[in-house]
C-alpha cells in the first residue's frame, strides 16, 4: 500500500489531480447538484461541469500550443492580443459584408483572422529563432502592439455581430455538446497524437534540452522553433474567435485579456517545466480544468469578485509548492523511512532464527 502512495505522490499528476478533486468536493458542499448534468428542452446538455468544459475550452486550446513553445524552452505572451486581434478581424469582415448570416461569409472572416494570426506567429518565431530575442522579450512587442492593432481595426469601437453562423462558434451545441468542447477535444487529440505518435514531440524535447547539441545532431531547431509559435498563435486565433463568438461582440480591450497567463499557469501545474525539455499535454489538459474549476468555484462560494486573483493565485501557489523539488524530496525521504522500518523486523526475525 505504502509502495502504491509512493509512486502516486512521485507522478507529476497526482497533486494537480488531488486539487481538481478538491475544488469539486468544495463546489458539491456549496452547490449538492454541482455534478449533476440535465438536457434542456433543446437537447442539450446542462450542468455546472457543462459549463466548466465549455468556459475553458479557449484557455485549453492555447494551453496547448503553449506546451510546445514552452517545451522549445520558450514562451508566448501575446496570445491574449492575438485573440483580440482575431475577433476584431472576423466582426469587422463579418460586419462589412451584405449578408451576416451567410456561411461563406463566416467562413472567410475565420479563415482570414487564422491567416492574420500565422503571420504573427511566424513573426514571434523569426524573432526568437532568427534574431535569436529572448523569448518573453519577443513576444511582449506584439502583447504590448496587438492590444492597439485589434483597437484600430475596430476603429476603437466594440463591435457587435448578429450572425447566426458565428454564434454557432461559440455558444452553439453539437449532439448536445457544446461546439467549443468539441473544437479544444479535437486540437487537444490532434496535438497528442502529432506529437506522441511521430518523431515531432522528441525533436520538440530535443530543442528544449539543449538547442546546440539538437542542431549539431541534424535537428532543423529554427524550423521547429518556427512551427511551434506559428502554431500557438493559431490557435490562440482559434480561442479567440470562440471567445468573440460567445461575446457576439470584438472587444479590443477586453477579449483575451489575461489569458495567456492562465494558459502558462495550466501548462506549469500540468507539470511541464519552464526550463524545456519533457512536457506533458495530459498534464496540461488537467492544469486547464483546474484554473476553470478554480474560477468557477469562485462564484459558487460567493467569493467577491474583487479577491479572485488572490484566491486564484493562492490556490496555484498551493500546487506548485505541493510539485516543487524540495517537496518530492521530502516525501522521497519518508518513503525510505518507511521502508526502513518495514524491513527491521524481518531482518530481526531472520537473526533470531
């Protein structure tokens, strides 16, 4: 039993997990139908867990490409403004075409805000990997320029879309599940299997370990550098436009804000490490579901509004000392202890014997 607890607590999972399981154990006192999940008279599912896939499927999505970058030992900061920049695109298209409502015209407003978001992102990578910036440094020029870039495009207005089609994006349901769900299973799955089915996720690590040595072994280290922030910013265009959609409105200032903190804090309690190197997307898919549970434990309690970002950062601070060095340590020097003791009256028998 105590050799189960000792590999449990060793897994880069186990206090992410505990966490999750707490938050959720807090919500059901609060709330004793917390869990309960019901169809509406649309078909459609219906639950506080409902909501928590759905509200932290844009923070899931960039959580992800976050992974990567982090893993090349990277980081993204301007995924938020990217986001911004993406809705602002899409209403604006949207907004300037005769019919709102047409498919075509959606579609061609999501495909350009994507486009838009690649170049960004291959521009994050030509700075990082080419003019060899440091990356928090690259990528804070476009945090600090997307914010005014989304507002000028909306020529400093929040624009609001009644388009059918777009609203399907964010707020619409699919065989009952929520589209956006569906969308962050599906990059989620998609990454997973790109990168742990193929050679792309060790080269990943490769990079992150040591960028000269991957280089001199063959590894095209500025190609992957590239792809990876080309990949992250496309999919923060994707969380984005879900975001925009669920608004029905591009607001420059407001969309995306403070998101790519919370994807990097997913992506640190999922136990990927921000030097580089081996990263977990599992882990990172649970560290998403925690800061959504976080958040919406937040109102359940009746937390006021204005100490969430204490309670969150408490919460977080409580997950990474539970995953630090020092604590795995400790509980490696109890585990030996344990096993010490387990072992002297055996060893006692033997001599009596």
């Amino acid at each position: 039993m105590r050799d189960i607890l000792g590999r449990a607590l060793g897994h880069r999972l186990f206090w992410p997990v505990v966490m999750l399981i707490a938050l959720l154990v807090v919500n059901v006192v609060a709330v004793p139908d917390f869990l309960s999940i019901t169809i509406n008279s649309e078909g459609h599912l219906f639950g506080s867990l409902i909501d928590i896939l759905r509200n932290g499927a844009p923070t899931l999505i960039i959580a992800v490409g976050m992974t990567l970058v982090i893993a090349t030992r990277g980081i993204d900061l301007s995924v938020g403004s990217i986001c911004a920049i993406a809705g602002a695109v899409a209403c604006s298209i949207i907004l300037g075409s005769s019919d709102p409502n047409s498919v075509g015209t959606v579609g061609v407003a999501v495909l350009a805000a994507v486009g838009l978001a690649l170049l960004m992102g291959i521009w994050n990578g030509f700075l990082v990997a080419v003019l060899n910036i440091q990356p928090i440094i690259a990528t804070l020029i476009l945090m600090t320029a997307g914010r005014g870039i989304a507002m000028l495009i909306t020529e400093g207005q929040i624009l609001t879309v009644r388009s059918d089609p777009f609203k399907f994006l964010g707020a619409g349901f699919l065989a009952g599940i929520p589209v956006a769900t569906i969308v962050g299973v599906l990059i989620f799955a998609a990454a997973a299997l790109l990168t742990r089915r193929t050679a792309l996720g060790l080269l990943i690590e490769s990079v992150g370990i040591n960028p000269e040595a991957s280089r001199q072994a063959g590894v095209r280290a500025r190609g992957l550098i590239f792809t990876v922030y080309a990949f992250c910013a496309v999919l923060a265009a994707i969380a984005g436009l879900i975001l925009t959609s669920n608004q029905t409105a591009a607001d420059a200032n407001n969309t995306g804000l403070f998101i790519e903190l919370d994807a990097i804090l997913a992506v640190v309690i999922g136990g990927t490490s921000l030097n580089g190197g081996r990263y977990s997307l599992a882990g990172t898919l649970v560290g998403a579901l925690v800061i959504q549970t976080l958040v919406t434990t937040v109102y359940t309690v009746g937390i006021p509004p204005i100490a969430t970002m204490v309670f969150k950062a408490a919460v977080v601070t409580a997950v990474c000392l539970l995953q630090s060095p020092t604590t795995a340590a400790a509980f490696a020097r109890w585990r030996s202890r344990s096993r010490t003791r387990t072992s002297k009256p055996v060893a006692d028998l033997a001599v009596t014997r």
